[in-house]
C-alpha cells in the first residue's frame, strides 16, 4: 500500500513534515500483534464474565462485549492519531496537556458522577470520562520532558523538587476523589521516569515515603473514603469473617478460588461456574485474570502473561533504541506505569496485594483507560517510528 503513494507527505497542519513511507515502515510489529491479541483476549474476557449475568436479568448477553469492542476501535484510533502527528509535537505543549487535566480533575470533584462515595468521572450518558486517565499521559509527558533538559546526566536536587510539585498537585486531586489506585500508578510512571533521569536514591525513597504519608495523611483526617480503607484492611485479614469486611473479603476469596481451580488448561470458555455466576461482582473490570485461569488454566494465565512480558520488553527496547534523552525517560515511564498496573491487578486476584480497582491493561472492561493505555502505546510507537531520523 505505501509503495502506491511514495510521494505523499504529511502536511504542517502540526508544524511538521515528513515522508510517510519513511516513517510508518517502522512501526514495532512485534509491539502492534501482542497488544492486538492481549486486546482480543480482553473481549473474550468481558464477554464471558457477563453473560451469564446478563441473560439471567433479561438483557442483552453483548451488551458489554459491544462496548468494550467500541471503547478498543476508539483507542485504536487515539494510538494512531499519536503515532501520525508524532511525540515532538505533542512534547512542545506538554504543559498544556498537564494543565488542562489538572482543570478536568479539579472539575470532575465538582461536577464528577459520585459512585461508591468518590468523584471520579464525568457523566456522558452512554460514556463516563475519567480524568485521572488522561493525567496519567500527560504529567509523564510533562516530567519526562523537564528532566530531558538537564544540564548533566543525573538531576539535581532542585529538579527533583520541581518534578515532585508537578507530581504531588494532580496526585493531591485524585486522592481528594478519592482513588488510591489511580494515584499510585501514577507515583510509579514517574519514579519510573525520575529513576533513569539519574535521580539518586534517597529522592526515590523520599516520593515513596511522601506517597505513603499522603495517603495515611489523607486517610486520618476523613479524606480517603471508609470503602478504601476497608480494603486494606481487608487485605491484612484476608480470613475475615467481620460483616463489613465480607464483601471484599468475599471477593478476593472467590477470584482466588476461580484460579486455582481451573488447573492446567481450564474448564473451557464459557464454563467456568465462578464466572458465569454472580460470585465475583466486579469480575469483567477488577478480575478479569480470575476468569482467564478458570476457564483456561495455568496454560491460559501463562498466556496473558508471556503477551505482557513481551510488550514490556518491546517498551525496553524502544527505551535503549530511543534517539533523545526525552524519548528515553518517556518510555522508561511508561514501562514502569505499565508494570505496577499489570503486576498489581494480578497481585490482588491472587490475594498478593490489597484490591485497588486498577484495571488490568488491555483486557479490563473500560473506555477510559484502554484510550490512555492507546494513547502511551502510540508515544511510544512514535519513538519507536522516528528513532533513524
């Protein structure tokens, strides 16, 4: 198809030009089948940990697996759109980007939807937009992008503050929501980023202590909501009988349950009686691993997890291929994001870690964080696409 068009460029409707053939030839392949697939098997997830719900209430059994198929094509459309215009582009206005969700999260705690006692998105109708997704690109865009200036290779201590201001502020508002996930993935792109810009040691230790005052902070003065705390709670006693701890501690119960008895290969899709049931509440958003190793087994989690394994290792190599410091420490950022989230979705299916909500990228029901997750997969394309130039 390029071989048709070899003359054609892209015009300077964003202030650059350049030949497409050069450019989209060297699109990570590699990075574009294991996303695809993780992707495929995500709907397959939502579907089959719905439909049995669905049916049993008299709705549409492709009601979410419809959605969710809408929620991967516009997410699609974000990564490429990302990998068109070109990271450079959207590096010169990092500070509008930073500024703008630092304004939605503060509107979202106005006006945002309350669910479960926290302001977390707006609603849109069919759609809801949460704003902590969309600061999750832009404060890695914003730090990445500060800490590329520096003068030697390793920051000083005065960068190091300036990136945990613009750090802590959208961190603060999401707290506020409140949403501890949300926020401790963020902390983890940027120490991600802060840790190959050379910072030292104790700054490293210094944000994660500061994140975890904050939230202890947040907690003792009422902030955080008693959901959040329970499920921490929860976590530590996770043999719990208490009446209020019951529907946490039920949940990871029967997540734990549903992979540990699908075995080596399963029970088949569609046939696993924890996930067809009503057993795990948030299965097809929260749980979806437990639904992969109930009806595909070790062989199946092994699965997900060696197509992790591999886009993790392609955003590495991406990372050491990169052409300028920015498009290194970007990619660092995103890796380490993409890590925490993937190991602490898995963690809290299998009682390792306490239940955050944080989706599981890829393959969670959700639109707003499958666009987010597009959008850094198409920055890091674009680093990818651009490295020869």
């Amino acid at each position: 198809m390029l071989k048709l068009f070899p003359q054609i460029k892209i015009p300077r409707w964003f202030g650059q030009t350049y030949d497409v053939v050069s450019v989209w030839k060297n699109v990570d392949v590699t990075l574009v089948v294991a996303i695809t697939l993780q992707s495929i098997i995500g709907a397959l997830t939502v579907y089959s940990a719905t439909r049995q719900r669905l049916i049993n209430q008299g709705f549409d059994e492709f009601f979410y697996v419809q959605r969710q198929v809408l929620f991967l094509i516009v997410a699609t459309g974000a990564m490429v759109l990302v990998m068109a215009i070109g990271h450079d582009w959207i590096r010169e206005r990092a500070v509008f980007w930073y500024i703008s969700s630092s304004v939605l999260l503060i509107l979202v705690l106005v006006a945002g939807a309350v669910r479960r006692g926290a302001r977390l998105s707006f609603d849109l109708g069919p759609i809801s937009v949460q704003p902590a997704e969309i600061m999750k690109v832009a404060v890695l865009i914003l730090i990445a992008a500060y800490t590329a200036d520096a003068v030697n290779d390793k920051i000083d201590y005065h960068q190091f503050s300036v990136s945990l201001l613009t750090l802590g502020f959208p961190v603060i508002l999401i707290l506020l929501q409140p949403d501890l996930g949300s926020a401790s993935v963020i902390v983890a792109g940027v120490v991600g980023v802060l840790f190959i810009a050379g910072a030292k040691r104790r700054y490293i230790a210094m944000i994660t202590l500061l994140a975890i005052v904050s939230a202890v902070a947040m907690s003792i003065v009422g902030v955080v909501d008693r959901y959040q705390l329970r499920r921490l709670v929860a976590y530590i006693n996770q043999d719990s009988n208490q009446k209020d701890l019951q529907q946490i501690v039920l949940q990871v119960r029967f997540a734990k349950r549903a992979v540990s008895s699908g075995g080596f290969f399963g029970k088949g899709y569609l046939q696993g009686p924890l996930t067809n049931g009503a057993f795990i509440p948030v299965q097809f958003s929260d749980f979806p691993f437990s639904a992969i190793g109930e009806q595909f087994g070790m062989v199946g989690g092994f699965v997900v997890i060696a197509l992790f394994g591999v886009i993790l290792w392609r955003l590495w190599t991406i990372s050491r291929m990169s052409r300028t410091r920015f498009d290194q420490l970007l990619v660092a950022g995103i890796f380490s994001l993409l890590l925490f989230q993937i190991f602490q979705n898995i963690g809290m299916t299998i009682g390792l870690t306490p239940v955050s909500g944080l989706p599981l990228p890829f393959i969670s029901y959700g639109g707003s964080h499958l666009v987010s997750t597009g959008l850094l997969m198409g920055l890091a394309q674009s680093i990818y696409m651009r490295r020869l130039r």
